[in-house]
C-alpha cells in the first residue's frame, strides 16, 4: 500500500510541474510539422470488478528547448485480488528519453527504460526487472525516413538470477510517405543483446 501512495505522490508531482512548465513556456513544441509530439498528459483510473481491485496510473511529459527535446514516460499497473490470501500484482513501465539536434537531419540521442514486475503469487515470474541504457544517433536523410541505430548496456533480473551486457538496437521510421495517390508509414525496430 506505501508503495502506491508513494507512486500517487510523484504523478501528482509531476502533473504539477508539468503544468508549471507549460505556463511559463518553457515546454515548447516542436516546430517541425512532418511529426506530431507526443500530449503532455496524466492519467489515473481504478475499477473494482467483485473482489479484484485495479489501478492504472499514467503520465508522459516532451519539452523541445534551444535544440534540446526530452521526454519521459510512466505507467504503473497494480491489480489487487481478495481471496482467501491477497494477490497483488505491480507492473510499472518507465522511460526517459533525452536528444539534442546537430544539423537539420542529425541528432544524438540517448534513453534509459526500466520495467519492473512483480506479483506475490508463486508462478514462477514473481519477480523480473529489464533495464535499458542506450545512446546513438538518429539520421533523417528524408523527411519521411528516419534510422536510428543505437548501443549501450542491458541489465535484468529474473528470480533472482543477474543478466547483464552490451546491447544494440536499431530502429527505422517511415512516415508520410507517399507513392501515388497512397500514403505509407511503418516503423522497423531490431534490439540485440550480446
């Protein structure tokens, strides 16, 4: 339950200071009209299904400042079931993604992500965490084309057992693409571990 409220606790945290950035203008939106960045945004629900009790508590937040862009996101899941014994179940997504522009069609980017899982029941999946710390570029030779490939470091927990080392992704973005009178946009993505 403190776990919860602390979560509570920082998206109203972050709502607060995200609508204090956004008066002062501080967080500017992109100036580019080829993409739509992603809403400012903060979302709680929670829903009671007999004995099952769920929350879902969502935020995102994107500045573009003098070159710079960050974003960061969260989302935290807790499903809570009364029985004879308590089952509770977190999943909790977390990314905060930073770039700064070169040229008109070069930017360094870097990212961290984490998801965290947990549930109180035997299954085998109890517990598992994924880290992700990546920086590379992102090259737009095109408009509608955008290559991202990108290299850092992995470390994740499975029941107890520690895996960690280099990873690489690579990601491709086509978006607006057009070819007669049809519009085209589908998105690549290849990740590795090593």
């Amino acid at each position: 339950m403190c776990h919860w409220i602390h979560t509570c606790i920082y998206y109203v945290l972050v709502a607060a200071v995200c609508g204090v950035l956004s008066e002062r203008g501080i967080a500017q939106q992109s100036s580019d009209t080829t993409s739509i960045p992603p809403q400012d945004h903060f979302s709680m629900s929670f829903e009671r299904n007999v004995n099952t009790f769920l929350w879902d508590l969502r935020g995102s937040y994107f500045a573009d400042v003098n070159g710079w862009q960050a974003r960061t996101t969260e989302r935290f899941q807790r499903t809570l079931i009364q029985s004879d014994r308590v089952s509770i179940k977190d999943d909790q997504t977390f990314g905060v993604f930073l770039g700064r522009q070169l040229t008109p069609t070069l930017q360094i980017v870097t990212s961290f992500n984490s998801f965290l899982f947990s549930d109180n029941r035997s299954l085998g999946l109890s517990d598992l965490s994924n880290n992700k710390a990546l920086i590379g570029t992102a090259w737009q030779p095109f408009p509608e084309l955008s290559i991202s490939p990108l290299i850092g470091y992995s470390f994740d927990n499975q029941q107890r057992v520690h895996d960690e080392g280099l990873m690489y992704s690579g990601s491709a973005l086509l978006q607006n693409f057009r070819w007669g009178l049809q519009f085209f946009g589908r998105g690549i993505f290849f990740c590795g571990v090593s």
